[in-house]
C-alpha cells in the first residue's frame, strides 16, 4: 500500500511539472511573430556540412519573410537555423530554442530565446502545434522520432495538415525506399499517406510548400 502511495504521489508530480512547463513554452511561444516554422535536425552536424549551410540559408530567409523559427535550441542544424536568422538583415522573424534538461547540451550561440523542459514530449508537442509548417533536415533517432511522431498525428487526424518537407534527397533516399518498398509493399501505410510530406535539395520548393503556392507531389 505505502509503495502504492508513493508511485502516484510520485506520479502526479511528474505530471504536474510537465503541465505547468507546458503552460509556460505556451506562453513564450505566444510572443514569436507569426508563422512559425519548426526545424529539425541533427546536433552533429558541423560547419562544413552541405545540410549545416542550407539550414542557415533557410534560417536567414525565413526571418527575411517575417516567418520565426522553433528549434530544439542545441548545435548542428539547430545551430545553423539560428545564426541563419539572427544573421538576417531585415525582417521580423524571430528564433526560439526548447531544450531538454540533463542532455549535456548548451544552448546555442545564435538563440535569441531558449528555455529547457524536462521532458522530450513536451518539447515535441510544443515544437508541432503552434507551426505552420516544418521541415526536417538529416538528423539521427531524435530527428527521426520527431518526424514519425508528427506523421503519425496527421495520419491520425489529431494535428492539423501542413507541410513536412524533408530536406535532403540524398540522405532520405533509404528512408523513401523503405516507405515505398516495404511499408506500402505490405500495406502498413497507404498510398495517401506518401502525401504527408515531400522529399527535396531545393529551398524555393521549401518557401513553395510553405506558403501553400504549389502542390504538393
């Protein structure tokens, strides 16, 4: 019975944590100019990178359309997308990073506003619903985990349609042909579902999608 009491005393103060932190990233996010673009991505990815370049050229223009950018707040793509925007001449566009505590990471450089929850769902819950759209760059399970846990929300309908694109044809090659020829092979995904989201190099097809003036393939 005491280990009873202690599991749900020990419970409601988890859940009573993720509440408020989710109120206040509600609240610090209620003050980004809008739209509001999220972008994934690697935290490995260094300087020199091909992903790492377009990533800042993508933060830069977004901020130039007066479009602000969520990030996870921590260094590769993360990082990029931030100086992108910070380094832009004109616009109102804004960058936020949300972090998770305990990763070891610093916020980086170029974030003009970061706070850190506790937990990576709220993170990811804060990072999809307040976007118009998002788009993921090369990235590992975290980038990975994102991408599904969104999808999967559209698939579901408990997230509104928007666009996903995947920045980078070469590196999501293998994912494409496992969606195409395993996962629709066997019928674990519908052919509506490859509609979710588009495979891209090019950045114009990215502001293209993105403010919803051509269709989506």
């Amino acid at each position: 019975m005491i280990r009873r009491i202690g599991i749900c005393l020990s419970t409601s103060w988890r859940l009573f944590k993720v509440f408020w932190q989710t109120i206040y990233g509600v609240f610090r996010i209620s003050k980004l100019q809008e739209p509001i673009v999220s972008i994934f991505g690697g935290a490995r990815v260094t300087g020199e990178d091909f992903y790492f370049k377009k990533a800042h050229e993508l933060g830069r223009r977004f901020t130039e359309l007066d479009i602000s950018v969520l990030t996870g707040g921590g260094p590769g793509i993360m990082e990029a997308a931030s100086c992108g925007v910070i380094e832009a001449p004109k616009g109102k566009g804004r960058i936020m990073g949300i972090g998770v505590t305990d990763l070891g990471e610093e916020p980086n450089q170029c974030a003009q506003e970061f706070f850190a929850l506790d937990y990576f769902f709220a993170r990811k819950w804060l990072l999809t619903h307040f976007s118009s759209a998002i788009v993921v760059f090369p990235g590992g399970f975290g980038t990975l985990d994102e991408l599904s846990g969104v999808l999967t929300l559209i698939q579901t309908k408990k997230l509104a349609r928007i666009p996903i694109v995947l920045f980078g044809i070469e590196y999501w090659q293998p994912f494409m042909q496992w969606v195409k020829g395993e996962a629709l092979k066997h019928g674990t995904i519908g052919k509506d579902d490859l509609k979710l989201f588009t495979v891209t190099d090019d950045l114009e097809q990215v502001f293209c999608l993105i403010r919803d003036e051509c269709k989506v393939k």
